[in-house]
C-alpha cells in the first residue's frame, strides 16, 4: 500500500512563506514524478508543479512562477515545495500525487497521477 505524506500547510499571510513536503511510503516504482495539485471548492483539481526526479526536470504552472520552488529526492521518493509571495488566490487544499513512471516528462492531467495524498489545507490571509 503506497501512502503520500505531506506536511506543512497552514495559515500564513499575503506576501508570507510556506514550505510543502511530501513522502512516499514505497520506494518500488519504475521512474516516477511528484507534483503538487490544489483545489478549491467548486474548481477542478489543478497543476501547480512537479519534479520526474530521476532526471531532476521540472515544471510549474504559470500561476505560480517565480514564487514556488520545487525540489526532489530520487532515492527517499520526497518533494519539497518552498512558496514565496503568497497570495490569496493561493489558498487551497494541496495534494501530494505520484505517477510511477514511463511519460519521461512531468504531466500535468490528475488521471495520470497513481498515487494522490490526502492533502493539507493552505489559507493565505489579507
């Protein structure tokens, strides 16, 4: 059974810092990819960036450029995700996903991801 731990949410204010961090449980897949999603109520689940951590390739949503840094661990299966310049639009639950390999590249669509966290709720106040 493969679980994805994050941690790291939390109440920050606008302009503020927060860092994400998730772990895979299992370390038995092909040549996987992390990423971050989040959602708010009544919106889809969205991209927001994601390491193929064998090759260190990575990629983020516009929305989120300049301000988030995402960062990998090939042999532990954990990411880290370090936001800056927070806005309120920022605020969503953030879920932890793992895809086990063989796009070698980082996707971006929630059905290619195998493996989901249970998320951790990230509110930016004014």
């Amino acid at each position: 059974q493969v679980q994805l731990v994050e941690s790291g949410g939390g109440l920050v204010q606008e302009g503020g810092s927060l860092k994400l961090s998730c772990a895979a449980t299992a370390d038995s897949f092909y040549d996987p990819t992390m990423a971050w999603f989040r959602q708010t109520p009544g919106k889809e689940r969205e991209f927001v960036a994601g390491i193929w951590l064998s090759a260190g390739k990575i990629r983020y949503a516009d929305s989120v450029k300049g301000r988030a840094t995402i960062s990998g661990d090939s042999d532990k299966k954990t990411i880290a995700q370090q936001m800056n310049s927070l806005k309120q639009e920022d605020t969503a639950v953030y879920y932890c996903a793992l895809e086990v390999g063989g796009y070698h590249e980082v996707v971006v669509r929630t059905h290619d991801y195998d493996y989901w966290g249970q998320g951790t709720q990230v509110t930016v106040s004014s």
